[in-house]
C-alpha cells in the first residue's frame, strides 16, 4: 500500500497572474482554506502518512503555513480564541510534511524521478500539479475562478 507521496509546488504559477506574483498559487484560498491544503487532505484520506512537497523560490509560505507558529497559537489563547486555535494546531498535526527545495525549474517528470530517488525502496503516491487538481473538482473550479475575478477587478475577496 502507498503512504508517501510527492506534490510537486514549485511552478511560477503563470495561469494565474498576476496574483500569484507575490502569492504562491497553492496558498490561494477557496473559502477559507488554501488550495494546498485540500490536496493535502485528500492525500490524508488515501492513507498517506508522509508527504514531500517539491518548493521553489517564493514558496515559503506553504512551509509556515503548515508549521506550528507558537506566537499566533499564545495569542490566540490569551485571547480567548479557542475555536480558531484548535484549528490553527490541526493544521500543524494534519499528516508529516516534509519539503524539498528545487534549485532550478525542471518539468513534472523531475518531480517523479525526484521524488523517487528521495524515498528510493518505498513504494510511493504522486499527486499530480496541484491546480490541475482542484480544478478538476467543479467547487473547487467555481470558488477559485470566482477568486480570481475579484482580485483582477481589484474587489476585496
């Protein structure tokens, strides 16, 4: 059975510009949640225990997204926010993420063989671009694109 895989999060984010010019385009949000984090949550339901995900440059936001962040959790607390902290640590908790980053552009075939030699021996899930992904999903589709409408008519969203 598969319980790693690779989600391959290092692209420019071309498709999408240019709000992904400061904004990697996995952090973009569909409702609440970044896209990144649906793909992670379906790897979750797979049964995968362990993830790469594949970062490039302008990409630290996907890490601090899922680390754990003591000031904003103490914060939280002192504030009486307890809701909004339990959910803050759930995502720190979600699955073991770990991160490799690329040096220079490669193409999604570099992702696989990269992440292969990385787990070499152990069998291994590839979860393919991550936009594609959620874009596949008609919600998903309709909440991104309605994103994306609002920022490029400058409307707060």
């Amino acid at each position: 059975m598969i319980r790693k895989a690779v989600i391959p999060a290092a692209g420019l984010g071309t498709r999408f510009l240019p709000v992904t010019k400061s904004m990697p385009k996995e952090m973009l949000p569909i409702i609440d949640k970044p896209i990144i984090q649906f793909v992670v949550e379906e790897a979750i339901a797979s049964e995968i225990e362990d993830i790469r995900i594949i970062t490039g440059k302008g990409k630290r936001a996907i890490e601090d997204f899922f680390d754990t962040s003591s000031e904003l959790e103490s914060h939280l607390f002192q504030n009486k926010k307890y809701e909004l902290l339990r959910e803050v640590r759930d995502i720190s908790s979600l699955v073991d993420i770990h991160y490799i980053r690329q040096k220079e552009k490669k193409d999604v075939y570099a992702y696989k063989f990269r992440g292969k030699r990385y787990d070499a021996g152990d069998k291994l899930g590839y979860v393919k671009a991550i936009v594609d992904f959620a874009l596949e999903r008609r919600d998903l589709r309709e909440e991104i694109e309605r994103y994306i409408r609002g920022i490029r008519k400058g409307e707060e969203v």
